[in-house]
C-alpha cells in the first residue's frame, strides 16, 4: 500500500504545493457551474463529491462540531472547501496538458472508470439513502482526470533517470541527543540564546560527549536531550546537512563527536547504518521526487498560460453541515482498478 500512497494521483499533490492560480471571481455563470477554466466548465456537483468525503474523512477523525474550529485562520470548512477548488482546477489544468501532449484514457481504462464509478456509487447507497447533487457519472468523470493526472504526470517526466545508487538509497538508523541554542523570540520566531546561556548550553553538550562511550546512550538522550524523539530512520537528502554528514560517516554503533548546526549541538549514535529492507522503498521515492522536481516546472509554465474564473458566491454558499456525508473509499476504489505500473 505504501506504493500507491506515495503515487496516488501525484500530478494533482504536487500541482497543489505550487503558488496559487490566478482566480478571476466573477458572478456570471448559470447555476451549478463552479469555474471557468480555458473555456471549460468545472461542475458544482464535482466539487460536492469531493466535499462530501471530505466531511466523511474529518467528522470520523474528530465530530460534526469540526467545522466551526479553525485552522490557521480560517474555519475548518473554509479550509476544506478551498482545497477541493483548488484540486478541481488543478486537475483541470492536468487535463489540458493531455489534450496538449495528446495522452489519452484508452478503452480498456474506459471501461474500468465505468466500473471503478459504479462500485463507489454503490458504497453511497448502503451507506445512505440520502439524495445526492452529483450522479455516477459525475464519480466516472473525477476518476478519469485523476487518471489522466497520473499518466500526464509520467508521461511528461518519462525521460527521468531511474538509476539510484546504493549509496542515495541507503536509511540509516540513528539515536540522538540534541542540545538546543535557540529560543522562542517574542514575535514567536526562533532566536539565538543569550550568550552566557549559549556558552552554557555548549558547555554541557561537550561534556556529553565523554559520557556517551561509557553510559547507556538512550539514557542520556531521554534524561538531556532538548528534543522528546531521539531515535530516526532517515536517507540522504532529509535532513541537515551538518547532521547527515556526520551520521552517515558512521558506522553501525559508531557515535560522532559534536556535530554544531544553526539550531544547536548533535551528538548522534548509529544503530543501523544500512536497513535493507527499506531499499525498494527508498529507491521508488527518490524517483518521485525527481519526476516532482521536472515536472513542477512545466506545470508552473502551462498553468501560467491559462484563463480561470471562478463562481465565488455560489460556492459560498455551501454549508458542509449540509453535505451528505461520502463513504471513504472513493480513492480506495480508485486504487484497486488503477494500480500504476510504474513501480511493479
């Protein structure tokens, strides 16, 4: 599963993280459409299916009074309803670089969205009986743009190299104490401690270091450490730089000297400095975040290019307490008929 978690509709996730569109809000569209996007119309219906296991997904982790708390600084449902626009446009977009790259759903896909549409809809009718403002095909149609994200997403980044080295793969294993030299500013930023307590602070780190050979190193790090986890699995590429130099040059029960960063003293223990078992793993998301890292600039140029307005007051308008609740499994079932072969 891990496989499909790290790839499901990747085009879209990574769409998300980039700068916002440039919206046009407008009030001229007939009912129930819920933006314009290079002359093609995005449904309202599309984006109550997305709500709709939105509410589902929030209410199961917390309650239906979920939506009157905030995140950030915007309610729950502000939050919600504008990351299902936001998806829905982007997925537009997606949809215009296939037309543009001529990739296309093939029949035998075709006949699998029918399927995949079908057997969500089922799963909202043993759930309730509630009347819906989207149909079937309304589930067919999102299924294929998240189809279409995906092979737009490999299609253009087919020429990325997929050979990793053992060493770019390797995870290590690793046990810390961390000994912090910042503090929390007044305006809530993060700032260097005042020098006699920075020149305390390195004063203990240092002795530290001579306990480690002789005490339980776990011990230490629970008892010292300003940081709650000491223990991590990471590969290159995840951490400071300062931290991974000095944890990868050791070997398995290896501990270093002081390792300084911007934040404070290191001193790091490792327990395992190759876990095997995580290679596959590791190799399949360094090549993610090498297609991410192409194709977030060709994205950014395509989207720059394209004309989108957006019915605000419409859209405003839906209350989540409103929306009958979804089933949960609407990428689920996605998954089971669209397993990208990507990384069989």
């Amino acid at each position: 599963m891990w496989k499909r978690k790290i790839i499901m509709s990747a085009a879209i996730c990574i769409a998300v993280m980039f700068t916002g569109c440039a919206y046009r809000l407008t009030t001229g569209f007939r009912p129930g459409v819920l933006a314009k996007v290079d002359g093609g119309i995005i449904s309202m219906d599309s984006a109550k299916l997305l709500l709709s296991e939105s509410l589902y997904s929030y209410e199961k982790l917390f309650d239906s009074g979920v939506w009157n708390e905030t995140i950030g600084s915007v309610t729950a449902q502000e939050y919600v309803k504008a990351s299902v626009k936001d998806t829905l446009i982007r997925m537009e977009y997606l949809k215009l670089m296939a037309e543009d790259m001529n990739v296309v759903v093939s029949e035998t896909e075709e006949a699998k969205l029918e399927k995949a549409a079908k057997e969500y809809w089922d799963t909202l009718a043993r759930n309730s009986k509630t009347p819906r403002d989207f149909d079937v095909e309304t589930v067919r149609e999102f299924y294929g743009g998240l189809l279409l994200a995906e092979k737009v997403f490999y299609e253009a980044t087919s020429d990325i190299d997929t050979e990793v080295s053992a060493d770019e793969a390797r995870v290590i294993d690793v046990q810390y104490i961390f000994i912090s030299t910042m503090k929390v500013s007044e305006d809530g930023g993060m700032v260097r401690l005042p020098e006699s307590e920075y020149r305390a602070k390195k004063t203990l780190a240092e002795s530290l270091v001579s306990l480690t050979a002789e005490s339980d190193f776990a011990a230490l790090a629970r008892e010292y450490s300003d940081d709650k986890e000491y223990s991590l699995q990471f590969g290159s590429g995840e951490r400071d730089a300062e931290f991974e130099k000095a944890a990868f040059g050791l070997e398995m029960g290896g501990i270093s000297g002081l390792v300084e960063t911007d934040y404070g003293y290191y001193i790091i223990k490792c327990i395992n400095d190759n876990i095997e078992s995580n290679y596959e793993k590791r190799c399949s998301e360094i090549i993610l975040s090498r297609r991410a890292e192409a194709f977030s600039q060709l994205y950014v140029d395509f989207a720059g290019k394209i004309e989108t307005e957006f019915n605000f007051k419409e859209y405003e308008n839906i209350e989540m307490k409103d929306v009958p609740s979804g089933s949960g499994q609407l990428y689920e079932i996605y998954n089971r008929f669209f397993v990208s072969t990507q990384f069989d």
